[in-house]
C-alpha cells in the first residue's frame, strides 16, 4: 500500500498537467499550415532527399532552399521537420501534434525544476510539490504561449526550453556530487540547442545565475565553482565556425528578405555589438512583456509602438528590482531568480545586444522561454503566500486562474486555426499596420475572397509603411483578379519602389499586361524583373519565367529557358519553384 501511495503521489501531479495541457491545445492541430510553416513544413520539401542532402541543413542559411538570406542559422529545427515529414507525410496535423507534445515535455520539465529550486531552498513537501505544480499549470496554459504552439516554424523556442530546463534541472542535481558530469552535461546541452535557435547563447548566463542562487557557499566557492563556465566558450566557438562558414558562402547573397513574410537583416555575427541607444527602447519590450505576462489580453501577431513614457518604465524596474533584493536579504530567492532568468532569456529578442538592424519589438513567441522565470517568481510567490495564508484558498485562486485561461487559450488556438482567422482577427484590433495590412490581403486572395481583399485595399491604400510594398503588391493582385486593372497597375506601381524587391513586382506587372494584350509593356517589364533582382538565384529563375511566359511556342527560347533552370538549381539544388517549373518544361520539350 506504502508503494502504491507514493507512486500515485508522483504520477497524480504529472497526470494533473498532462490533462490540463492537452486541453488547453485540444484545437491546437488542424490539418492546415499557415505563414512559414508552409514553407518549413511541407512533405514535398524532403520527401527524395538524401542524408547528404539533409547535411546541407548545416552548411546554408535557414532559407536557402527558397532563395533566402535571411541570415538566421538553425540546422537543427529543419532537421526536426524533415523527420515530421518522414512520419506524418502530408497530414499536416502531425506536425501540430509534435509541437504539442514538445510544449507538453516542456510543462514537465518546468514542474520537477520548480520543485527542486523549491526543496533545494527549505521548501517542504508537500507545499513544495503543489506551489511547483500551480506554477507549472499556469505555464502549461498560458494564452501566450498559443504562438509558438501553433506555429511550427516557432517550434525552436520549445526546443531550446526543453534544453535550458532541462539542463539547469541536470546541473543543479548533479553538480556537487561530480562537478565535472554536470559541466559536460550542460556543455553538451548548449552546443546542441546553439542549432536550433540563436537565443540559446544566454545559456551560460542562466547557468551562473542559478547556482549562484542555488547552490551553498560563499562568493568564494560560487567563483571557484563558476570558473568552468569559460569552457562552454568552445561549444559557442564550434557553433560559430558552423554558422559563420553557412552564411558567408550563402545560395543567394544579397537578398535580405524571407519568402515566408517576416523581414530580417542578413548577419553574420548575430549577438555581437552593442549600442546605447538600445537601452531604453529594451527596457520598454521587457516592461510590455511583463505586462503581457500578467495579463495576456489582447494577444496579437505584432505589437505596435511600445510605450516610451520612460519616466514610468524605469522606476517601475527599479521597484521590481528593489523588492527582488528585499527578498533575497530575507532569504527568499524565488523573485530575483526569476526576474534575472526573465530579463536575461529576453536578452536577444529586445535586441540590446545584437547586429539585427530592426526596432525593438514584442512578439508573443519571444515570451516562451522568458516566461519560465516568471513560473519560477510565481512558484517562490505561491509558496509563499500558502505559508502565511490559507493554504486551500491559495490552491482554489490559482484553479480559477488556470479556469479562465484555458478557454482564452483555447480561443487564441481557434484563430490559428487559419491564415484568413488569424489575419481578420489581428486586422480587427489595428487596422493601419502595415505588416498585417498585406497579411490579411494575401489571406484573403488564397481564398479567392477578393471583393473583401480589394476592400481592404481601398481603405488603407493611404495607409503605407515600412511592409508598404508588400502590401501594395498584394492590393495588385486584388485588383487584377476583380478586374480592376487602372488600380492594380497603380498598386504594383507604388509597390516596384522597394528597390529590393522590385523584381518580383515588375515579374506581375508583365503578367498583367501580358494578360491586357500589351506585349511592349510587358516585355519592359519582365526584362526589368531581371535587371533589378538582386538574387543571382532569383534572378536565373526569372530569365526562365519571362521567356517561358513570352516565348511559350518558341522551342530554342524553351531551350534557353531549361538552361536557367538548370543554373538556377545548380546555385540551389533544393529551389522548389525551379524545381516544378523544370519539371513541367521538360513535359512540354517532351510533348513538342
């Protein structure tokens, strides 16, 4: 009986967080893929490649295979969808369910190390075991966190969760009955995650803090027991001689934008440079962030401007940071070791430190794995507060909590449930962002709703900004399709002055007025479409399309138009596009 009570004692709090979980995402796996995931997550993509071929994941950027230079480095996270291709196929929900059972993995490992901070600081079970369990739950459910589990692409947060839980959970366990197991375990553990997302780089940071925090001694023996975090100094030289050689011998130079809709700018360095004019506006992101912490409501794709009243900000963190020293004096770690995990896994997305040449902003995904810190400041806090407090009270607000999250998550999983849901709801909170602007028009256009795309169109044409000319392109295309070709022709107009990707809209231009019977105008066009394309990738595979789509009866254009592809896929093998379009000239060269 004794062993039968313990075994339920340690498998009923698991259970427990595997219900709510799989509850809180019971809608989280349409078989649908929406923005990069149809990029990253279609079988097509590795359905006859090679192990060769998928060694290639380490020698090029992460959107090579689509003409990219996005400068970004993830190897591993493109290895893990080529295996959801190779197990689920086509059935796209599959690969919602990975992401599911990783966000799962994840809430698990969030328990048992909030129970060994809690224990390992005097915590006594069984409070120690509910606290951890409550915070764990509310981690678990988070409206938040909906972003990263839907989207596959932002599968690598999860990954590098599981990691940096999982491995300070390891090196705390470990590290006074054999230092050198545990250094091994979590250098071992930083060099993979370094693959799957940059974010990881703080790794050794929250590894010092933590035993710091945690472990007994005097600053002493903490320095002397810190000194072999240099040594993870060589897993993050080896990454960087990865990632360094991938992205300065890229497939195609010079192109800084995705295909899948997001803006970067290529960088080879990633997280180095710092620049003091970064402080403030990160400061702004990191209190916006708390805030959606605290109160996820409304959650959107992009966030506008945040809050520049610096006056209210800074003395706001430095109230959280005096309370959090108060704590520390009276012995109660659990406040300044979350905010510092916090504030350190937020490092890389507010862009203090870094090359990326963007506007500090907020995403949902970037809170994935800062929110642990917050699960760690809340389970000192419940702790807390069931010492002093009625212990059941505490127990049944944090039921409520969890209770009203579960169905906002679940309304959140709704809208992710497809591009046209997703865009309309953001479209409905900020109607002038430019960003969501061409999203929703190109939502729209894959569902042929193109009277409410040309709608759109027409109130916020005036509306421009930074994703201006991927708006306008799309308003051209709305246009063209509802035959309204004076609007169209004034859309791709405005959209051709992004000079770097001003090829693709001179490429519909033509087509237009290919369409439209004007033969001098949409020649001009597509040889403008070469002429401007700064991708040598893109730029192949254009001369192809503008001689298949001028010359379609001309057997020696065809021909000069194979032998752009086939240039095309010898700077890329993997291209997609020239990869269909080769295939279906050749059917022709066949036939002919």
């Amino acid at each position: 009986m004794a062993t039968r009570a313990k075994f339920l004692t340690k498998a009923l709090p698991l259970l427990f967080l595997v219900l709510i979980t799989l509850l809180a995402y019971l809608n989280a796996w349409p078989d649908n893929l929406l923005l990069d995931d149809k990029v990253f997550s279609a079988a097509g993509r590795y359905s006859d490649m090679s192990l060769s071929d998928m060694s290639r994941f380490f020698s090029e950027d992460l959107w090579a295979l689509h003409g990219g230079n996005s400068g970004l480095y993830r190897p591993l996270l493109v290895l893990s969808f080529a295996l959801d291709a190779y197990i689920f196929g086509d059935w796209a929900a599959g690969y919602h369910l990975t992401n599911i059972i990783l966000h799962l993995l994840v809430t698990l490992l969030v328990f048992g190390f909030l129970r060994h901070l809690l224990l390992t600081t005097g915590g006594q079970s069984p409070i120690a075991d509910y606290t951890a369990l409550m915070a764990a739950a509310i981690f678990s459910v988070h409206p938040v966190h909906t972003e990263v589990v839907n989207s596959i692409f932002n599968r690598s947060d999860i990954f590098v969760s599981i990691g940096v839980v999982g491995g300070l959970w390891w090196f705390l366990r470990t590290l006074e009955s054999s230092p050198l197991k545990a250094w091994a375990g979590v250098g071992l553990t930083y060099f993979l995650i370094l693959f799957f997302k940059e974010i990881s780089a703080v790794f050794p940071a929250l590894i010092i803090v933590m035993l710091w925090l945690f472990t007994p001694g005097n600053w002493r023996i903490h320095v002397r027991k810190s000194l072999p975090v240099f040594w993870l100094l060589i897993p993050l030289a080896i990454y960087f001689l990865f990632r360094n050689y991938a992205l300065e011998t890229p497939a195609a130079p010079g192109a800084a934008n995705a295909p899948g809709g997001i803006h970067y700018v290529a960088s080879n360095t990633g997280l180095i440079g710092f620049g003091w004019d970064r402080v403030l506006p990160a400061f702004s992101v990191w209190m916006g962030s708390l805030k959606k912490l605290l109160w996820p409501y409304p959650l959107q794709l992009y966030y506008g401007m945040l809050s520049k009243n610096y006056s209210l900000i800074m003395p706001l963190h430095l109230l959280l940071a005096g309370l959090a020293i108060m704590a520390y004096r009276k012995n109660n770690n659990g406040l300044i070791a979350g905010l510092a995990f916090f504030y350190i896994a937020f490092l890389p997305a507010s862009r203090l430190i870094g090359e990326i040449e963007i506007t500090p902003h907020l995403a949902d995904r970037y809170l994935y794995l800062p929110s642990i810190g917050g699960a760690i400041a809340l389970a000192f806090g419940l702790q807390w507060l069931s010492q002093r407090f009625n212990f059941r009270a505490v127990t049944a607000a944090v039921l409520v909590v969890i209770m009203m999250m579960i169905p906002a998550t679940l309304a959140r999983n709704a809208e992710w449930a497809s591009d046209l849901l997703l865009y309309e709801s953001e479209y409905r909170q900020v109607k002038k962002k430019g960003r969501i602007l061409h999203l929703v028009v190109g939502a729209n256009l894959r569902e042929h709703n193109y009277s409410r795309a040309t709608e759109i169109c027409d109130e916020q044409i005036e509306s421009l900004d930074y994703y201006a000319w991927k708006f306008a392109n799309r308003c051209g295309v709305a246009h063209f399709q509802m035959g309204q070709f004076d609007k169209a022709e004034r859309a791709f107009l405005i959209a051709v002055n992004d000079k770097k990707n001003s090829g693709a809209v001179h490429q519909k231009l033509a087509n237009m007025y290919l369409y439209l019977g004007q033969g001098t105008d949409a020649r001009k066009h597509f040889e403008l479409s070469v002429e401007t394309e700064i991708n040598p990738v893109l730029r192949e595979y254009r001369w192809a399309y503008m001689l298949i789509r001028l010359y379609p009866n001309n057997e020696n254009r065809l021909l000069e138009a194979k032998s752009h592809l086939e240039q095309t896929l010898l700077l890329q093998p993997k291209f997609v596009p020239a990869r269909e379009m080769l295939a279906l000239l050749n059917e022709v060269l066949v036939s002919d």
